[in-house]
C-alpha cells in the first residue's frame, strides 16, 4: 500500500478538482477571491522584507564614501603633466 505524499501545496485541498491540473488551474482562474497566500506564507515573506530591509540599511552605513561629482575647484591644477625630457 503506498502513502500519499505531504504537501502543502494549495492543488490538494481543493475539492472541485477531478484530479487533472488543466482542472485546477481552471477553477483558480474562475474563483480569484478564494485563492490567497496562506497567513504563513505571508508572514514569512513580510520577515524576510524587513530583514532585507535592514541588511540593505547596514550595507549602506557600513559603505565607503564615494564623490561621484567631486567639486572642481581646482581647475585641473593638481593633474598629473607627462615629462618629456
């Protein structure tokens, strides 16, 4: 006798399907209000935003400061002249 496999998959608890996946997708296409992530779901990936939130917040305090448009007030005094002698 062999068990049915765990799954948390969403296709398992619907009870209109007729075991055919063209099925499935038909009635998730025609009821969009009563197919929704699970509240686990969700709250898992609001986690993951926040901690992705923070590490991108940390990388930017902890990153070294670049002068994309550094102020010309030399006038290009201090540039480097080849010697030709």
């Amino acid at each position: 006798m062999t068990r049915k496999k765990k799954t948390r998959s969403l296709a398992d608890k619907v009870t209109i399907r007729t075991g055919r996946r063209k099925d499935y997708k038909k009635w998730r296409h025609d009821n969009p209000d009563q197919v929704a992530p699970s509240r686990r779901f969700v709250a898992k990936k609001q986690q993951q935003r926040k901690l992705q939130a923070v590490r991108k917040l940390a990388r930017q305090q902890n990153g070294q400061e670049i002068a994309i448009h550094p102020d010309k007030t030399d006038g290009g005094a201090n540039k480097p002249q080849g010697d030709d002698s």
